[in-house]
C-alpha cells in the first residue's frame, strides 16, 4: 500500500508571490495564513508552485487575496518552531471582496446578445 501525505489550505496570500530558478526550472514562492478563531491564532503555509503554471499565476498572487491550494507537504524544524511547506499541485482563487473567483483577470468585453427567443427549442 502506497505512502500518501495531502493537504488542503484555504486562506489569504500573507505576501506578493516571489519567483527565483531553482535549476532548470522556477519556483514561486507564497504563504497563506489561515485564522484559528478558537484559539485566536494564525497558523502559516508557505507554499512552492514549479514551474510555468507559478509564473503565468505570480502576478496574480498578491497580498490578501484568498486562495485554495492542494498538494503535497512537508514538515521542518528551525529556531524551535514547527513549519509546514506545501508543494502545489492545484490552486484556485476564491471569490470574496468584490473580486473575481477565476484565475483569470475579468474581462471589459460586452456582453454576448441574447439568443433569438423565437427559437423553437
């Protein structure tokens, strides 16, 4: 039976995605803050999206947008403290604040005209 370690976060952008090469290829770097409203505390995700994808999507992960991300994670240790980095396979950016829900910008296009009512069908 095969290992599987998945997560899901939604949460807000805490900070402008970064881009840097990482060998062949680039790595575009953000993290998520998601409130514990319980505990009243803020847990963070930092997250790595590789390749095209992160830099076709890094001018649209600015801070405070909120987005959902699945993927792989690991765990590390520094200064004493426990963080938890997600390896993006899947990003979606949620509605809320009067923006779009797409990962596309809008579009300022018109409307297309309604089709014919005398249709029959």
């Amino acid at each position: 039976m095969p290992n599987l370690a998945h997560i899901t976060v939604a949460g807000h952008l805490g900070r402008d995605a970064e881009s840097r090469e990482a060998g062949h290829t680039t790595v575009t770097s953000f993290s998520i803050a998601v409130s514990d409203k319980r505990n009243d505390r803020t847990n963070w995700f930092s997250c790595s999206l590789w390749g095209t994808r992160g830099e076709k999507l890094k001018q649209y992960l600015t801070k405070g947008k909120a987005v959902l991300v699945t993927g792989g994670f690991t765990t590390r240790e520094h200064n004493e403290k426990q963080y938890l980095e997600v390896n993006v396979d899947d990003l979606s950016f949620l509605g809320g604040g009067g923006e779009a829900s797409s990962s596309a910008p809008r579009s300022n296009a018109p409307a297309a005209e309604e089709p014919d009512a005398d249709i029959p069908f």
